[in-house]
C-alpha cells in the first residue's frame, strides 16, 4: 500500500443515480485504504441527501484546483466524457463506474467497485490511452471546452438547407461536402456519433481520425481515415449563414465566416481499466457485434 494516501476526486450524475448501498460500499472501500476523498459539489449534495448522516471525510470542490491520483466518474458514459473535460490537460486517470445504461466507456458495474479500488492499490490495473481533438476557430472564439474526446460535429442549424464544408487535410483540399454536417471522431467516438452516420468501428489506440459526413447529398461520399498527424481546416458555406459546433455533444451557434481548425490534442485520456479486460470483449458484450442473429 502507497506511503503517502491516494487523492480521489469524485465526480457523479444525479440524473443517473448511484444507490445508497454502492456508494456506501465505494466510500468505505476508500476510507478503509485512508485516500483522501474530493466530490463535485453539485454530486456531493446529492450523495449527502442519497446516504442521510454518515461520517465519512469528504471535502467539497467547485473547481478542482488540485491534481487528484484518480477521478471517479459515477453515471453513463456523458458523464466521463464531461469528467474527462475537467481533468484532461492532466492526465489524471479516470475510473469509471457505470451508473447509467450502455456504458460503453464507464463500463466498469458497480458491483465491481471494491475489486477496482483493490486494484489501484495493488497495482494490477492497467490505463488505456485514448488521444483527444483539440479545436481552434478563426473569427468568433468558442468560449467553450476546446477539447473532445469523441468527436467535434459541424451540423446545419435546426431545418436550415444542408450545408457546404470546404475540408483541407494539411492544406490540400479534400472534398466540399454537401450534407446536413460533418463528424470528425477519434477512434474512441468511432462507436457514438460517428456510427449512427455509417462510419466504421476503430480500434482505440489506432493513430487516427475518422471524417464522417452526415446525410451527404451524393451516393460517392464515405467516410474518410486519415493520420491523427493531419491538421483539418473546415470552411462552412450555409444559406442560413451560421452553422452548430458540437464538442461531445455540447453545441454552440457560430457565423459561416468562422472557420474550425481540427488537430490531435497534445493530451490524452486516460481510462483505468482491469488487466483482463479487453476492447474486442467490450464490443462483444455492449453491442452485440459479430453475433450471429441466427442462433
């Protein structure tokens, strides 16, 4: 057991709620190995209204100015995409626990909570490393978490006509879609967004992005893999004149004369995960993919 204890920082969906019984039995795993517990104000509230008067430490954060051994991240998978945000530019590794439905990232039930905790300590876990797109405009800022961990989307606005997208890989021109958006995923959203469009499934630690049109007005138009290397430049023409970014499903309105610059963030996120467990079975066991239909 580490000398000096272990930091976790909790943070949690109130909407996808953690029962009485499994968050008892994650408070006591960690008080017993003497961590330090940090938990999300707004989460806090509710663990404390969730488990009534109990004794465990925990100090509460607003903006976590500390960096913290681990984060926990309690709810679906919204959840530990909007935890990566807040922990990215640290790399701080995440444990995610599956409060919600698929979870396809937090895939981690909270039955298993005290033989993961049991893990840290041991030693016997291991971190997967999933690259991250780092967003930059020309012309009005974002004001808005510049980072995504599944994909950025430039999608038309509300019934507005589709839109065009000038797209430059490296500064060459690739194509001008004409469609009602256009998704760039890592291989990480290559099973969210990204696959409800028709694009292919990607091994997480594939060097990649994956460009993916949506509802494209030509039978010609796939989805594009190109190096994670690649810088993507994208001119948006709409008749509406102004068009939605989508960072992880957070969206904000911009003006056709903003351009969206798209390049492999210089971070990763990084997800705890047991040393048996593997993508392929992920797959398997969340998507049903491969199985045979006819048994």
């Amino acid at each position: 057991m580490p000398q000096t204890p272990l930091t976790f920082a909790l943070f949690g969906s109130v909407y996808q709620s953690a029962d009485r019984d499994f968050l008892h039995q994650l408070l006591s795993c960690l008080h017993e190995k003497g961590a330090h517990v940090l938990v999300e104000e707004a989460y806090l509230a509710f663990v404390n209204n969730t488990l009534g008067k109990h004794n465990y430490a925990l100090t509460s954060f607003k903006d976590l100015d500390v960096t913290p051994h681990f984060v926990v991240s309690i709810g679906g998978d919204g959840t530990l995409l909007r935890t990566a945000s807040k922990v990215l530019e640290r790399e701080v590794p995440i444990i995610g626990i599956n409060t919600g439905r698929l979870g396809f990232l937090a895939d981690t039930l909270p039955s298993y909570i005290s033989e993961v905790i049991d893990s840290i300590y041991a030693g016997t876990y291991t971190v997967e490393r999933h690259s991250a797109l780092e967003i930059k405009t020309i012309g009005e800022e974002l004001n808005m978490h510049s980072y995504a961990l599944n994909e950025v989307a430039l999608l038309k606005r509300d019934m507005a006509s589709m839109i065009s997208i000038d797209t430059f890989v490296d500064d060459e021109h690739l194509i001008t879609y004409q469609s009602d958006g256009l998704i760039v995923s890592t291989p990480t959203g290559s099973t969210a967004y990204n696959l409800s469009n028709g694009g292919p499934i990607i091994d997480p630690v594939a060097s990649v992005f994956c460009l993916t049109a949506v509802a494209p007005h030509s039978l010609s138009v796939r989805p594009m893999i190109i190096s994670d290397h690649s810088k993507v430049h994208l001119k948006v023409h709409s008749r509406s004149h102004n068009y939605l970014v989508a960072i992880d499903g957070n969206s904000k309105a911009l003006q056709d004369t903003t351009e969206v610059i798209i390049s492999k963030a210089p971070y990763t996120v990084n997800i705890v995960r047991k040393c048996n467990k593997h993508y392929f079975d992920v797959l398997k066991d969340k998507m049903n993919w491969g199985k045979d239909q006819r048994k």
